[in-house]
C-alpha cells in the first residue's frame, strides 16, 4: 500500500493494490480522514462525551452583584459575605469615615462572636487600614472566609469590640449575563450579625451617636458570552461481529442532525474489505440490483477499498439525508469464513444544541 498526503485538503490520499490484482484506484480527498494511529482512535471512542469547540471561547468579567448600605459607629464591626470556594474577589467599599477591610475563617468570626474577647487573635488576610474607598481585592484560600469591616474611630481601648453595625439596605445583583459562575462565589453572612439585626430589628430603630454610613457592592465573575457551549456524545449506530459471507451487509437508520457531523467506522475482517457510507436511497437497492454498486462509489468520498484493520472519520451534512453502511469483502469468490467486526458511530450533540446562527458553523467536536 501506498501513501501521500494530500496537503491542500488536509486529509490522506491512499492508493491502494489489491491483493488479487481485481482493483486498483485512487480515492478522493474530500470528506474522508484515514486514522493512521489506530491507538488514537480507541482512545477516541473510549471517551464518549467531550465538549464541542465553538469558534468564540467563554468570555467572563466582573458583574455587579449583591449591594448593600451599612451604618457603624465608632469601633463597630460589619459582618461581610462569606465567600466558599475560594480564588479571587473583587469589592468596591465606600465609608463616609476611615475603615478597616480584613478576612477570616468563618468559624473564626463566629468564635469572636461569641467570645468577644477574642477578637485580638482574629487571622486578617488581605489587611486593608485606614480606607474611605477602595476596590478591594484578594485572593482567597480553598475556606470558608468572612469579610470583616471595623469603624476605625475610637480609642485603643474599645478596640476589642464595640458591637456590630447595622445594614440599612441588602439588594441582590440584578446580572443580565447567561450564566452566574462566580469565582468564590458568596454565599452568606456571619451568624452573630443576622442575630444581631433581628433582634434590633424587631425592636425600635437604633440610636447611632456618630453615624458611618458605609456602601459595599460585592462583584461575581461571571460568564456574559459563549457559556454554554454544546456537548457531544458518540452515538453508537451499529456493532457487530458476524461471519464473514459473499453477501453485502447493510446498516441502515443513521441521518445527518447537522451540517459537518462526524461520524467513526472501524473495520476489522480476516481479508481485504470494502467498507463505504453511502446514500440510504442506494444501498436499499444494492441486494437486487448489484451492479448499481460500482457507480455509486464512484460517487462517494465516505469509502476505504482493501482494508482489514483500519478506523477513518467523515463528514456528512444535513442535506445528505439517510445515509447507510456497506460491508463486503472485496473477493467475493474467495472469502474466509471467519469472524469480521464492525464499529460505526455518529458523533451527536445531547447538551445545549440550540445555537445562535454565527455559531452554527462551529460545532464539530
């Protein structure tokens, strides 16, 4: 056997000389791949889901998300979100009076909560001092971590602890954006200060001696474009390990879904075979009228002539229609009746399929 690589196409041009000297032809480099590393395929086939690659990748920025308006007095302290996931945050913060950005441990806090007296102890990542308006950033730990905020003002005496501030307002992001994958998305408050509010909250309102109104808008990094790209899955269209006969095998039941859908055969017979896609229309024929095979591979670009153990890819578009397999050994007068198996399989799309127009010409897996 022979080979060259038709490089303007990308794909392999074989010339193949049959065994018994009956054929000898050149196949078209238009829609079929020959696998030269039968290895690389078994790996292929092996691992049936994988995500198809559009031509524009995610694309993710910082979305505004929950805000909220707090007030503190002098020494008091602000119980922020608790982030979970760890990586990176990102929060814009706004005093009307200097303030104090620290993080801990969740459990941490909610200790110093319960146990002022211990607030002097308390780890402080990414330390922020003496701020009235920052875009506050970190780079958080794989642990549950508090924001902490703490009204500078006071003496050195008050600061243990003071009490814990008030929230006037809470509001969720409004995010117009597909998805909402934060990186450390936040998920909650400390438990002390929800306690705190309620209690204050169903009682009268609260005397503040000298008010800190504090503004706090936390981000997400969130996907805004391109989030759900489709999922691919090789579909199983036919498998069989038979006895090899003089006769023509046919499978049929297999259509195009989308224009440049892939599809994988693998062959492997105990003498040279011809293995071919071809339209459904014809191969229903083929038993009753044999000679119509030869025009109709003529034809076709979806075939490999003199094969015994090979595995190639085509493509088929939507306007193709029904398409169905042929298997037939190349020598019908001399066939060795031993065992033959064939693969087909059919990659298709299970997850998020509905594409924009602009995407729909990069699908393929």
């Amino acid at each position: 056997m022979e080979a060259s690589v038709c490089a303007h196409l990308g794909t392999i041009l074989l010339q193949v000389t049959c065994p018994f000297g009956q054929l000898r032809r050149f196949f078209l480099c238009l829609n079929t791949v020959f696998t030269m590393k039968p290895t690389l395929t078994f790996v292929l086939l092996g691992t049936l889901i994988f995500v198809g690659t559009a031509s524009a990748q995610k694309q993710f920025e910082w979305q505004p998300g929950t805000d909220e308006a707090v007030r503190l007095d002098p020494a008091n302290y602000h119980t922020g979100k608790t982030y979970t996931a760890g990586g990176g945050i990102q929060v814009d913060i706004e005093s009307q009076q200097p303030v104090t950005i620290f993080l801990t441990g969740e459990g941490e806090w909610n200790h110093a909560l319960q146990y002022p007296e211990t607030m002097g102890t308390l780890r402080m990542l990414c330390l922020r001092e003496h701020v009235v308006k920052t875009r506050y950033v970190c780079n958080l730990p794989a642990e549950a971590m508090t924001l902490v905020i703490r009204d500078d003002r006071g003496s050195p005496e008050s600061a243990g602890f003071a009490g814990l501030g008030e929230v006037l307002k809470r509001e969720p992001g409004a995010l117009s954006t597909p998805a909402g994958n934060a990186v450390g998305s936040a998920v909650g408050v400390g438990l002390g200060l929800m306690k705190i509010i309620k209690t204050e909250s169903s009682s009268s309102p609260r005397h503040f001696v000298s008010p800190n109104d504090v503004h706090i808008q936390y981000f997400l990094w969130t996907c805004i474009s391109n989030c759900f790209p489709p999922e691919f899955r090789w579909i199983e269209q036919a498998k069989e390990k038979y006895e090899l006969t003089s006769f023509l095998k046919v499978y049929g039941g297999y259509t195009p879904n989308r224009d440049g859908e892939v599809i994988s055969i693998k062959i492997k017979a105990p003498m040279p075979m011809l293995v071919a896609v071809v339209p459904s229309s014809v191969a229903n024929q083929l038993h009753g009228k044999p000679e119509m095979l030869e025009p109709a591979l003529e034809k076709n670009s979806c075939q490999q002539r003199g094969v015994q153990s090979q595995t190639f890819q085509c493509t088929f578009n939507v306007a193709d229609g029904p398409q169905s397999l042929i298997v037939a050994p190349e020598d019908t007068g001399k066939v060795k009746h031993k065992k033959a198996e064939i693969e087909f399989f059919a990659s298709k799309c299970v997850e998020h399929c509905a594409l924009p127009p602009a995407n729909a010409s990069a699908v393929n897996p």
